[in-house]
C-alpha cells in the first residue's frame, strides 16, 4: 500500500498546504503520516517576550498553548483520515540563545536567517526521525520554505538530511509542497525555489476533498487569526487560491508538490 510523509514544522503547515491532497490520498486507501517538528510544550525557560505575550493572548490557549494546539491538530488530521506524530521541539519565538535572549523576539525575525546556534538544532532534528519508521517506497514531502520562516528551514535541511540517510532498500522518494499561505504571493515561491530545478506537480481536488481541507483547517481555531480575519475569510481564500493555482482546472490543493 502507497504511503506518505508529510514533515510539518508546526500544528497546521501541513494541513493548510496539502489538505486536499491529504484527504485524497486517504480515500484512495493510501497511508498518510504527518509528523509536526515544532510541536513540543512551552519550555521552563522560555522566552517571555511581547511577541509572545500576544501571540497567547490571541490565541486564547493559557499559558502552554502547545496542548491545545496538538488537540487541534489531532482533531483536523481525524477529519482527513491522516495519522499524526508530535515530535518535542519548542516553537522558534520561544527558543533562546546562549546568552539567554530570544533568538527571534519579534514577527520579522521569524522569516529571516536561521540562527548560528540552531545549527546544532537541526541535528537534533534529524536524530529524532531517525527514530521513525519509514515504509517501503514511502514518499516524503517536505516544506518548500515559501515564506522564509525560520522553522520551516530547519524542517527542511533536517527532513532532506534525513532522507538521505534511508537504506537504499527503502526508496524514499522526496517531494516539496509550497508553503501556504506564504505562497499566495508568488515570489515567495520564487525566492524558495533559489534556482533549483524542479518538476511541477498539479494536484487536481474534487469538491470533497476540497470541503475536507477547508473543514480541517477550520479545527486551527486558535491559528485562524494568524492569516485570516475569520473563518469565512479562510474559506474564500483558500478556494480562491485553489482556483489561481490550478488555472484551467477548477479546483487543485494549495500546496503544489514539487
């Protein structure tokens, strides 16, 4: 039976880039695994800056959103059909630097350069999915980094690190998926893809797996403020994009693979 890693930095990229495709790829009796990197509980020592004051306070979660979160994410996975694991890493706004400072105290550090210190990070990183298993002739899809966000970077060079290491034996196939929301804005696609070479992938939705992505998306309700006025905005947006992403076709994921 086909099966498929989705590498997702936090409790939502995955959904919100391949969530149709997700829902798809179940109902055609595929096994999907989404594995969230950043999904670990606020540490002891974590940083307490403004940034993150309004980040809980918008999200209405207390003061370990990271439970609920992971709630939210079990839930959204359940409407899809997708099996979920929760790797223990902090959040990026809450990680500190050997000095004891947040690494990324405000929104515009977070989709800048990863820090120095993190290096070490990603190996961490790849020690914990070596600690998966992964099926024979699995697909492994990993965030392309439209947006530019430090975590989805981590994810990245940890996920391709990682794949790189499989046996032989296992044929792991490696796919990128573009980032949405970042990736309504096309240079961000562009930025991402730094002259690489890729072939594009389309994936074409029916309205069912449509509807399945909108409603999984919709169980994020403390992220929905994140990107969206509302959720009615979230709905009209994500089918809008859809629709530019697909061009000819009415319908396709957010998220084309590459």
């Amino acid at each position: 039976m086909p099966s498929a890693i989705y590498l997702s930095p936090h409790l939502d990229d995955a959904v919100l880039s391949c969530g149709g495709q997700i829902a798809q790829m179940v109902h055609a009796e595929q096994v999907v695994h989404v594995v969230t990197v950043f999904a670990g509980d606020v540490p002891a020592d974590a940083a307490a800056s403004p940034f993150v004051q309004e980040l809980h306070a918008r999200w209405g979660l207390g003061p370990n959103p990271s439970v609920g979160r992971r709630a939210e994410d079990r839930a959204a996975l359940g409407i899809l059909g997708a099996r979920a694991t929760h790797l223990p890493f902090p959040d990026c706004v809450y990680r500190l630097g050997r000095m004891g400072a947040p690494l990324y105290p405000a929104r515009d550090a977070i989709f800048g350069t990863v820090a120095k210190v993190e290096m070490l990070l990603i190996d961490e990183v790849v020690r914990a999915l070596k600690r998966l298993r992964v099926p024979h002739d699995a697909r492994v899809i990993l965030p392309l980094t439209a947006g530019h966000h430090v975590d989805h970077q981590i994810v990245r060079a940890a996920g391709e690190q990682w794949c790189k290491m499989q046996d032989a034996a296992c044929r792991v196939q490696v796919a990128y998926y573009e980032d949405y929301p970042y990736a309504e804005q096309p240079d961000e696609v562009t930025a991402a893809l730094n002259q690489d070479t890729f072939e594009s992938e389309l994936v074409e939705l029916d309205e069912d797996a449509l509807a399945a992505k909108v409603a999984a998306i919709a169980r994020y309700r403390s992220q929905i403020s994140s990107f969206f006025a509302d959720e009615a905005e979230m709905t009209a947006r994500v089918r809008t994009y859809a629709e530019v992403v697909a061009a000819v076709n009415p319908q396709s994921d957010c998220g084309t693979i590459l």
